[in-house]
C-alpha cells in the first residue's frame, strides 16, 4: 500500500517531472532506474496506539514495559500514545486489551529525495550583501520582492498598504524539518524558548552551538518564510508574527504519525492560533481506522484549543473524490483547511509579467472532498520563472534536499503543495491579528468565504471554494 507525503516537486534523474514525494515505509530511490526499492523495515518497531476513551490509562507505561517495550509519546489529551519495541507477539496482547481501539503500524516514512533545480538564478542573493531589516518597512521593500508573483496573487500587498502587517502576539506553529531560527530574514520571529524538536537527532554534531530545532534539511525555513519574514531578501504574508518551530523531520526529511500528531498537540498546548502542517500520511480507512481517529483527535483538539490546522493534499495530480478507501491526513480532517496549490502558466521573466497566476498546478492532488481553498504552490520548470520564490536554511547537511541550499545560497526555487498551505496560514494569522484569538472557526470560515471563486461555480474539486483574497478576508474590499 502507498502512503504519500507532501513536500515538494522533484528533480528525476532523466529531468525534471511532476512527481508527488511517496511517504512510504523504508523506500529507496534507485540511481539506475527512479525506481522504489525496499528497504529493511524500522527496527524500532513503531505502533501507533488508540485508546478507546480519548485519554491514556494511568497504568499504560507499566503495561508497555511488561510487554518489552518502551513509550516514545503519550498523549492523555486525545487519548493517542506512540510506542517502540513491541514484538508481534506483544503487539497482538495489546490490541486485545479492553481499552484499547487500535494498534497499527507507525514506521518512519522516507519521502523521495525533495529538492529544487538550480541554474544559477539564485545566485546573486548569496553574493549581494543583505541590507538590515527596516522595521518600518513594507515587505515590498524586501530585495527580491519583485520575483514573487504569489503574494500579488492573493492580494497581500494591499493589505499590507492598509496597516495589516501582522503581530507578534499571534503564534503560528511550523510542523515540519525545524526552522533556521538564525536566518537573517526569519531572525527575532521565532520563539526560541517554546519551540522544541521530537526527532532524536543531534544537531550539534553538525553546528555546534544550535538548538534541536534547527532545520538541517530546509523544508521548514523554507515555508516558513512563506509565513512571515523580515522582508529583507524575501517577503512573507506577515511581517510580524511569532513563529513556533515543532521539529516532527529530521534531516532526512523522515517523520512517524506519532510525531505529526504528538507535533500538533504540543503547538495546541502552547497556544499556538494557526498550524501549519506541509506534510500528511495516507491510509486505508477500513485498515486503519486508528490512524484516522487519532489524527480527527487531535485536529479536533487543536481546534478546541484555539488553533487552526492547514495542511496539503499532496503532489501527485490524485482524484481524492474517486480513490476508494483512501484516507489523507490531516488534510481530509473535519476542521482542518486543506490548501491545493495554484501556479503561472507562463512568464515573459525572472520579473515576470506573468500569465494566469491562479492556474492549478498541475501536481495538485483534487477532490471536493478534500481541497478546501487554493494559493500560490508554483509550477513548471526552473527557468520558466514559475516556481516559488523561498529561503533557504543556512544549516544544510549532506542530506539537504535543495541544491541551491545545500550550496549555501541564499534563495531556493521549489513548486509544491507545501508552499500553498503557508500562503493559507499566513492569512490566518493575519486574521486572527484583526478578529482575536481562541475562535478558529470564524477564522476557518472567513478564508472560505472570501475567497475568489475560480473554476466551477461554487466549491470545486480543484481550487475548493476558491483562491484565498488575503484583502477581501480581511475586509479591505468587497
């Protein structure tokens, strides 16, 4: 069974295809062929385990010890705990347990090698020298503002015109790789002291000095500053905000179920307005009815808190309305917002003008039982000045998926889902500036309601009830 992982769009070995990043279980690509190759399964034999009522029994931790295995999360909140060890054996004694709903298989998924091409376009914003963030500044003043045809898209440079420039008293949590807490452009808007990492990885081994939740693979600086940025190379949605990093990846870009949901729920506990989730698993929902409860728990959770998840439906082009029994989560949870991604169909160059902004891209996963709203994801090749326009982390590793990262430039070009949902939690934090916290379903809906109604009248299988309007959400037009 696939299970698919939203990230970005990758380079293949015979040139560049739109292909969706595979969240599979222990996959290799292979350099001959593209193809997938098993691997040996995780040795730390995950299981993801549901609990009948929504909280953990207090005797669990012993129980889980008798049966030979260790705790990696236990979630009393929505009633979910993650645990390793677990032989078959044990894993069938457990499931057998009055109590218990569920226990199925949580392995580290490894999605296909993410990554952008690079042709040198980024080039120049390594080796100009960046000039200090002017905090009295409008994001269009950033350096290379005049690249990102996205934010035109959705109309943020109206807003911003009018005063809706963000606060910092609004929190967005980025549940992905970690963020660059030290780029230039994200510095002084992540909160350093709340801001935590559930993958196992020592990232000092790498940069001395660093805290845990440093991104080593680029993902999340990367939508992150899609969010919010000091506009000193790149614009965000805001300019100010308060990001919360929830390392859930590691430098490989691996993440378990557990630790996506366990991610949410800490950013609900630490007060977190928006979510934002550039990543997913898929399942069957007859085969794995724990995997959809625990993940509707815990959006539902976020939600009662005061949080709004965003979440991706993926890159793989797939029918959602018409793929059976196939579930992807967080994106297909009852209140999250579910971003597909939009992008030009031409551009004349580097600075555009460009042709038909709000075309689907053609990767988007589709479905009106999925896709909620629409924003910028980029599309078509590196150097039809279509693709995205992001930062880069400045902590790469051998591991890091985007070239121009990994060679230390300062600006990435990636195309994906992953960069829609950004656009989306921008604009919720945004609101949540304007119409106060702890009242995600005003937010939810106000981005629904205002956004420009595009393809079939009403809600539509590609763009959902529309590409979001950040000035017509926050009331500047009509």
């Amino acid at each position: 069974m696939k299970r698919h992982a939203s990230c970005i769009l990758i380079l293949s070995l015979v040139g560049l295809s739109l292909q969706g990043c595979q969240d599979q279980p222990a996959l290799t690509e292979s350099r001959a062929s593209g193809a997938l190759a098993a691997t040996p399964a995780d040795p730390a034999g995950r299981q993801l385990v549901v609990f009948t009522a929504e909280r953990v029994p207090a005797a669990f931790a012993d129980r889980i010890a008798r049966l030979g295995g260790t705790i990696e999360a236990a979630l009393d909140s929505i009633g979910v705990a993650a645990v390793t060890g677990l032989s078959d054996v044990a894993v069938t004694e457990l499931g057998a347990a009055a109590d218990i709903r569920a226990v199925e298989p949580d392995p580290m998924t490894s999605p296909r090698d993410d990554g952008e091409s690079t042709d040198g376009l980024a080039d120049e914003a390594a080796s100009e020298a960046a000039v200090p963030a002017d905090a009295t500044a409008s994001p269009t003043a950033a350096q290379f503002y005049a690249r990102q045809w996205n934010l035109r898209a959705v109309f943020a440079p109206d807003a911003w015109a009018a005063g809706h420039l963000g606060s910092r008293d609004v929190v967005v949590a980025i549940l992905d790789t970690g963020i660059d807490y030290t780029n230039p452009d994200l510095a002084g808007l992540v909160d350093l002291d709340r801001s935590i990492s559930f993958v196992p990885e020592d990232v000092t081994r790498h940069y001395p000095g660093r805290l845990p939740f440093s991104d080593l693979f680029w993902h999340g600086t990367a939508v992150a500053s899609v969010v919010a940025s000091n506009a000193i190379l790149l614009a965000g949605v805001n300019r100010y905000v308060t990001l919360l990093a929830v390392k859930v990846a590691d430098s490989t870009n691996n993440h378990t179920v557990g630790r996506l949901i366990s991610g949410i729920v800490y950013a609900a506990d630490q007060g977190a307005d928006v979510i934002n989730l550039s990543r997913g698993s898929e399942r069957h929902k007859s085969q794995s009815p724990g995997f959809v409860a625990a993940f509707e728990r815990a959006v539902n959770y976020a939600f009662r808190k005061g949080a709004l998840v965003v979440s991706v439906p993926f890159n793989d082009g797939a029918d959602l309305d018409h793929n059976g029994d196939i579930v992807r989560l967080p994106c297909e949870a009852a209140n999250a917002i579910c971003a597909a991604a939009t992008g030009p169909t031409g551009a004349a160059g580097i600075n555009g003008p460009w042709v038909d902004v709000d075309a689907i891209a053609p990767y988007s996963a589709f479905g009106r039982s999925a896709v909620s709203v629409a924003a910028p994801g980029g599309a078509g090749e590196v150097g039809q000045f279509r693709r995205m326009w992001t930062i880069c982390t400045t902590t790469p590793t051998a591991t890091t998926g985007a070239p121009a990262c990994r060679a230390h430039q300062a600006i990435a070009q990636p195309a994906g889902t992953s960069f829609a949902a950004p656009h989306v939690a921008g604009l919720a934090a945004l609101l949540v500036a304007q119409l106060g916290h702890g009242n995600p379903a005003l937010i939810r809906a106000r981005i629904l309601q205002s956004a420009d109604d595009l393809g079939e009248p009403g809600v539509d299988p590609y763009y959902g009830k529309g590409r979001i309007n950040v000035a017509r959400a926050l009331g500047l037009i009509n």
